[in-house]
C-alpha cells in the first residue's frame, strides 16, 4: 500500500510508458486535494488575521481575505496599526501561496504533457 501511494505521488521517470487513465485520475485528485488544503490554509490565516488586528467581522474579514488572496485587493480600508502591517505582509504571502496553489494543482497535468511529448519526440531520435 504504501508503495502504491509514494507512486501516486511521484511522477513516473521520462523513459516510463505513461500511466493509465485512471492512475492518473487519482493522482490528480490527490493533487487537488493538497492544494484546497493550501488555499483554505492561506484563506485562514488571512480571515484570523484581519479579524483580529483589523478588528473586522468574520465575514469582512473572509471577503477580504478571498479578495487579496486572488490578486483582486482590499475591499474595506484598515485604522488600525496593526491591521495595516497585517494586510501588507498578508499580501506578500498571498501572491507566493496563490502561486503554489496553481503549480499543486496542474503539476501533474504539465507532467503528462511534457512527458507525452517527450515520447512521441524520442521516437524519431533512435537513429
């Protein structure tokens, strides 16, 4: 079992056959998975934060949150000290954990193609 979840995991060597369908389909899933927990990680963070040192509501602070973590901005306009420094260290993070929720979820997808590509590249190379 844990051979079969280390394989789902790592990504098979360029000179493999590609996995099947299904392998894959599960592999993706589990892609997905980590990132939405990367996402509601990073979404957490940003709702305790501005609810606690941009003295907000939990649903303002949610809004904003959703709002900086995507790249959109603030939404309500911060008083305090801490709420301030809060909010530009929070979007520091965002733009860098947004980013690795991307690449987590389509690793796998640019895997297979690259490595798809490969092969029908290498093909043609076995003079």
């Amino acid at each position: 079992m844990r051979a079969d979840r280390q394989r789902l995991f790592r990504f098979e060597h360029h000179q493999k056959p590609l996995i099947g369908r299904r392998e894959f389909m599960v592999r993706q899933l589990r892609y997905a998975t980590f990132s939405l927990f990367i996402l509601i990680f990073s979404i957490g963070i940003g709702i305790a934060g501005y609810h606690v040192f941009g003295r907000l509501s939990w649903i303002d602070s949610f809004l904003n949150a959703a709002m900086i973590l995507t790249g959109m901005g603030p939404v309500d306009h911060l008083d305090t000290p801490g709420g301030k420094l809060f909010a530009a260290f929070y979007a520091l993070f965002s733009g860098v954990a947004f980013l690795t929720f991307v690449a987590v979820l389509f690793a796998p997808v640019y895997h297979r193609f690259l490595h798809r590509f490969h092969l029908s590249d290498g093909e043609d190379d076995e003079d």
